[in-house]
C-alpha cells in the first residue's frame, strides 16, 4: 500500500478553536473598555466626596482624619474592599440593574469642632458638594469640546458623560436625610438640639455612654470620642 495521506483535521479544529480564543479575548476586551470610564469616574467621585470631608473637618478644628491620611486624593486611602470592589463587581458580574457600593467612612469627632452645630453640616455637605463641582466641571469640559471644531474621541466623551450622572447621582443620594447618609446631619445642624441627637447623634450618644462607663471604671478625664462617620 502506499502512503497514507492523513487529513489536516487537527490543524483546522487547531484554527477554529484559536479563533474562538481571539473572538472569546476580544470580547472580554471590548467589556472592560466599555466599563473602564465608569471605574475611573467612580474612583474619582468617591476619593473627592471622601478627602472634601476630611478636609472640612481639618478646617473646622478637627484633624482625626487628616492624621490618618484621609485628605488625600489617593483613592486607596479611601477603598472599602466589599463596598467599593468586591459588591460592585459581583452586581456588575450578574448584570444587576444597578450597582450599589460604598468607600470607608472618614471618622470626625465632632466634639473637636469649633462650632459642633454648625460645622457638621459643613463637614457632611462637603463630599455632595465635591460631587457637584465634578459634575459641573465635566459637564463645562464636555459643552467646550462638542462645540469644537474637533469632535472628541468617544473615549473622553464618554467618561465625561458618567462622571456627570455619576457624580450628579452620588451627591443627590447622599443628600437623603436618612442617617448614616450625609443629608441626616446636614438636616440634623437645622433642628434643635435634642432631634439632632436623634437624627445624627445616635452614635455620638451610645459612645458618650461608653465614655462615661470607662471614666467611672478608670477614674481618668478624658474628652468624649463622638466620632462619627461620614
């Protein structure tokens, strides 16, 4: 008999399946493209509501969070693992409808404060507020580039657009008057005193219990931690 001539099955199933493996990459690709402006804006928007309550604090008297590196425009400083990576990418994994996270608070001791009333809705009006100035500013950068002459690349348009609504979103989310959300002590700072310990000083109150329990059993002065977080 002569030579057999063997067929290049092997090779062609070789092809197809290292095109199914370009096709399959490509589209892993085309994903992360697509939500890399999301990720990017959210590092933003959370680092600047975060470091603007912090920095608030620090002009106000209160440096607790400023020591603790908090006023910093490093997003790792203010990364909650579950809420701020793990939650958001297992919504995102299973295609929720929304997505839904949160960053570490920023811990104020609110007895440092010069004026405890007043400056507490300064210091939770501050990270809405830093939301609000990045909306603007991008909504300002994306009007000058599409009245350009030059159309932008999609990418900028893009991220852009979600730093507006996302930005836009966080500051009027955090602006609901429902403890622990910022708009609760904003609230709290135009109410008499005894529904602001209410509305925003639940926490203050149960660690003013713990203080006055430690100083009976210690017998050392010592000043109220009140350290709430925002």
């Amino acid at each position: 008999m002569g030579n057999l001539i063997q067929p290049e099955w092997p090779g062609a199933c070789y092809r197809v399946q290292n095109r199914r493996l370009l096709s399959l990459n490509l589209h892993s690709l085309q994903a992360v493209l697509s939500v890399a402006p999301f990720i990017l804006v959210a590092l933003f928007a959370i680092t600047f509501h975060e470091a603007a309550h912090a920095i608030t604090a620090a002009a106000c008297g209160d440096d607790t969070a400023k020591n603790l590196g908090r006023a910093s425009l490093n997003p790792l400083r203010h990364i909650d693992l579950i809420g701020t990576i793990l939650l958001p990418a297992f919504l995102y994994a299973i295609h929720a409808p929304f997505l839904f996270g949160w960053a570490k608070p920023v811990p104020v001791n609110w007895s440092n404060l010069r004026h405890w009333r007043r400056d507490m809705v300064l210091v939770a009006a501050a990270g809405p507020l830093a939301n609000f100035v990045l909306a603007a500013l991008s909504f300002g950068v994306l009007f000058v580039l599409l009245a350009s002459a030059v159309s932008p690349p999609a990418w900028l348009r893009d991220t852009l657009a979600a730093s507006i609504v996302l930005n836009v979103l966080l500051g009027v989310f955090n602006l609901i008057p429902i403890p622990p959300l910022d708009g609760s002590k904003v609230l709290a700072g135009f109410l008499p005193e005894k529904w602001a310990l209410r509305i925003a000083g639940l926490r203050m109150r149960r660690q003013a219990v713990k203080w006055h329990t430690q100083a009976l059993k210690e017998c050392v002065p010592t000043k109220p931690p009140a350290d709430l977080g925002v």
